[in-house]
C-alpha cells in the first residue's frame, strides 16, 4: 500500500467511526433514564480500604480543571474489584477520569486547545480543507458531549483509564496514550499492532467481566447503567443514571433539569468552530 493509499484508508476509517459515533448518540438521546438519587463514593477512598493497588490521574482537565475521582456509590465496588483482578494479573489499574459536573464539562467543551485539536483532525479528513462547520459540528458531538444525557461523566457513571506493569510501572501500550484522537483511537481500530489490540481487548475484558461497557470510539472510556450503556449493551429497560448535579458536602444528587439542553448552544459553538479557524490562519501566516 502506497502511503498516500494509506493517508486515504485512515482518514476513511476516522470518518466513518465518527458517523457511527454520531449515529449512536442519535439513538442515546431518547432513551429512557429513571434516575435511583443514588450518592457519589469516593474511589481513592475505596482502593486504600481495600488496599488495592491503583493510581490516579496528577494532570488537570484541559490544563486547570481538577480531576474528582468519585462514581456513583453502587458501581464503586465494581471499580475496586476491577482492580484487584488487575493486580491479579500483575497490572495497576489507573483512573484517568471520573465524574465531571455540568459546570466542568461547559468549560471543556468550550476550551481552545480542545477546538482546536478538532479542527485539525477535521481538516485532515478533508484532505487538508477547512471542512464545512457541520461536519466539525458533529464530530465535536462525539468527541466532547456537549449535551449532558451523552456524557457519561456527568452521570457519575463513567471512569477513564490506562493500565500499567505491576512491575516496572511503565503503561500496558495500547497504541496511544490516554485521549489520542486519531484513527486508533477506536477500540479495534485496524491501525494498531496485534499486540495493541491484544491489549485492548484484555483489559476491555476485565472490565466488562465486572459490569463496564466500553465506548467503541474511545480505548480508554468505560460506563454502566447509563442511557449510553444500555444502548450498547442492549438492555431495553430504563437506565438508572442520568446527568446530575451532585452536592460534595451532602452528597445529595439533582437530576439534571434538561438533560437534553445543550451546554452551549449552537450559535456558540460555531463562534469556537471560527475562532479555531481563524487561530489557525494566524498560525500558519506567523509560519510563513
């Protein structure tokens, strides 16, 4: 295969996973959620009374939101035993990511670098043009929720990971690192080595073993009892987590009044959709 042959077989594989992607968030939205109220637990707090070995996340979401390690209260036992399988097999499950509120997940969708790495990864799509603010519209759909019943985090119902050697601490490589957004990112993308995919799926496993699906556009992302899992699992019945909005000191959850409102409406994320554009142009005259 001819490296452009190859440029064109990847970047037809990325625009069809996130038709996909797109086209399973169309069938996200209407389903049922029956929120159970249920409380948030800490997960750090879990894995130190369990003394299971895990780590977690040091970096800030985007650069300066803070991580919050906590998932609901009935899937925390599920992530520790997780771990413990993990530590069974000579791994360290690390926790990427867990619950983001409404508010934290507003500022990521709207946050520059985010845009921006979209819009590259758009362009490249499109063979090397700026693509029409449709496609870009709904690539970032699924590639940052911005409406709160498609995004697990804010369900208190998600966790994201990497896994690494028990041993020598250095990460089980599964072909990128924690929030790649290329053509491996797709749990089975053809573009990574067996090894990696091998990887992939044994680590998927012990996941879904103990209740998670996982997101087949993301390696790293896994879920349960959430609208989103329940259509991937194919459970017909009401899924029990929806967007919430969660009090720390009394750990009390809201439902989220409109679960279905956008976080920004669409007039503003097509001025984030320009503003990347322009930031792009001024890059590449300064580049000159």
């Amino acid at each position: 295969m001819t490296p452009d042959n190859d440029g064109a077989a990847r970047r037809a594989y990325w625009a069809e996973q996130m038709q996909a992607g797109y086209d399973l968030i169309q069938q996200v939205l209407p389903f049922e959620i029956v929120e159970c109220h249920e409380p948030f637990a800490s997960i750090v707090d879990a894995a130190a009374t369990a003394d299971v070995e895990m780590e977690f996340s040091g970096t800030k979401i985007a650069g300066d939101l803070e991580r919050v390690f906590f998932i609901r209260a009935g899937l925390v036992d599920q992530v520790i035993t997780v771990g413990q399988a993990m530590n069974a097999r000579g791994w360290i499950l690390k926790i990427e990511d867990a619950f983001r509120s409404l508010e934290m997940q507003g500022q990521l969708v709207r946050k520059q670098d985010v845009f921006d790495a979209i819009l590259e990864k758009c362009i490249w799509e499109n063979n090397g043009e700026v693509p029409a603010s449709e496609l870009i519209f709904h690539r970032a759909m699924v590639l940052i929720a911005n409406i709160p019943k498609t995004g697990t985090h804010m369900s208190g119902s998600a966790i994201d990971i990497s896994v690494l050697d028990r041993q020598n601490g250095g990460e089980i490589w599964r072909g990128g690192p924690y929030l790649e957004m290329s053509e491996r990112t797709p749990m089975r993308s053809p573009f990574v080595t067996p090894e990696e995919l091998h990887n992939r799926l044994e680590i998927t496993a012990v996941l879904e073993d103990h209740g998670f699906i996982h997101f087949p556009f993301e390696f790293w992302h896994f879920n349960q009892g959430d609208a989103l899992g329940h259509v991937l699992g194919g459970q017909t019945g009401p899924a029990r987590y929806g967007p919430v909005d969660w009090d720390p000191d009394s750990n009390r959850v809201t439902p989220c009044a409109d679960p279905l409102a956008p976080l920004h409406s669409l007039a503003a994320i097509e001025e984030e959709i320009a503003a990347a554009i322009a930031r792009r142009q001024a890059r590449m005259e300064q580049d000159r």
